[in-house]
C-alpha cells in the first residue's frame, strides 16, 4: 500500500480543520463530561510506526506526537486518566491477526516499544490485535471511567476498532481527528466519516480542553 506524508507538524491545524469540513454533521454527548471519569487512550505509538527504517512506517505519524502530548498532559492536569497500548503478536500462537500480517508481524522487541518522543505518564497494556480490549485488562484500567477519548494509530485499524469496541461497552466515546494517522489521507478522513455516524463525537485537540469542563 502507498503511504502518504499527507499531513505534518506545520501543517495539522489547518488540515484537522480541513478534516471537520469533511464530516456530514458532527454529533456531540449530550450528557456533562466530567474530566476525573475520563480517560485518554494513546494506541500503538511504537517504534514500528514510527521509526523510518520500519517498513511499517507511517509518514503521516510524526505529525500527531506534539499532539498526543499534550493531551497526556491534559488529562492529568483536569484529573483524568491516560492508557497507552502497544500490539505485539505471538507468533507461537496463531490468530487471524498473525495470519493477515504474515509476513510483518509485531513482535516483541525493539520495534513494538512506545516511540521515544511520546510522553509515557501511565500504564502500557499489551494487545494481539486491534482492539485495545480483546484479550486485555482495559476495563480494569478503565474502572470507574465513563468516556474515552481515542488518539494513536492506524485511525482506520486499531483506533477504529478499539473505539467500536469501547462504544459497545457502554463508553461515551471521542475520536481525535487531529492525533490520530493512517496510511493515506483518504483512508484517515473515511474513517473519521465512520466513527461521527453513528461511534464517537469527532473533535480536534483544541476543543478537547473545553469539552471536559
């Protein structure tokens, strides 16, 4: 698949604006979201998408990193709770995930570390697929949680499926457009059409702030 350098650090606010633009209509909670019930989900920002040498690189990925952190730092100014996750495949036990990936698994090692560059100021859970909750203790760490908010990668993949999953679990759920990266622009604002239909309150990290008060 071509992968695309399709937005940078210079460049995100104008293109998450751009983003919302894109989006049929832009549906909200109704209910108060209270900071100290939410958590900050930061999924799969390892090495092995984010390091160039990786054939797994997104180019698209490094523009998000200033983002993230400052959302981490954020949800722990207000009161809340930040979770990161990393994927990592066993390829001693087959799954549908290791069958797919075949020949690029994720395993255990240097390219399945959180990248250098993120803020790591809570607990990493381990995942064999895309979903942040199968075959994990996320509802543990999320005990008491009442909304999640959703940033990381791929926005079409593991962030897609882990905030699908977390809605069916009775999560409110928020999808960060601009701290979330995929392979090509394309496929990052389809997803973000997804997600506002009928998943998640789609919403910029800019507004995050004012959406917790």
């Amino acid at each position: 698949m071509c992968k695309e350098p399709y937005v940078t650090a210079e460049d995100i606010d104008e293109k998450g604006e751009m983003w919302l633009k894109a989006l049929p209509y832009r549906k909200r909670w109704r209910a108060e979201i209270e900071a100290v019930k939410s958590a900050l989900l930061v999924v799969d920002m390892q090495n092995f998408f984010l390091v160039p040498k990786s054939h797994a690189y997104l180019p698209a990925a490094p523009a998000i990193i200033g983002n993230i952190n400052g959302l981490v730092d954020l949800f722990l100014r207000l009161g809340g709770k930040v979770i990161y996750t990393r994927t990592v495949q066993d390829t001693q036990h087959p799954s549908t995930m290791l069958q797919w990936w075949s020949s690029t698994p994720v395993t255990e090692g240097e390219m399945a570390n959180i990248f250098h560059e993120i803020s790591v100021k809570g607990p990493v859970i381990v995942k064999p697929t895309y979903s942040s909750f199968l075959g994990t203790e996320l509802d543990v760490h999320l005990d008491g949680m009442e909304n999640v908010f959703i940033c990381g990668v791929m926005t079409d993949l593991c962030c897609e499926t882990t905030c699908r999953d977390a809605f069916v679990r009775d999560y409110r759920t928020f999808f960060i457009a601009d701290g979330t990266a995929t392979t090509t622009e394309k496929m990052h604002i389809s997803s973000l059409i997804s997600m506002c239909n009928g998943l998640a309150e789609v919403l910029l990290c800019k507004e995050v702030e004012q959406r917790l008060q």
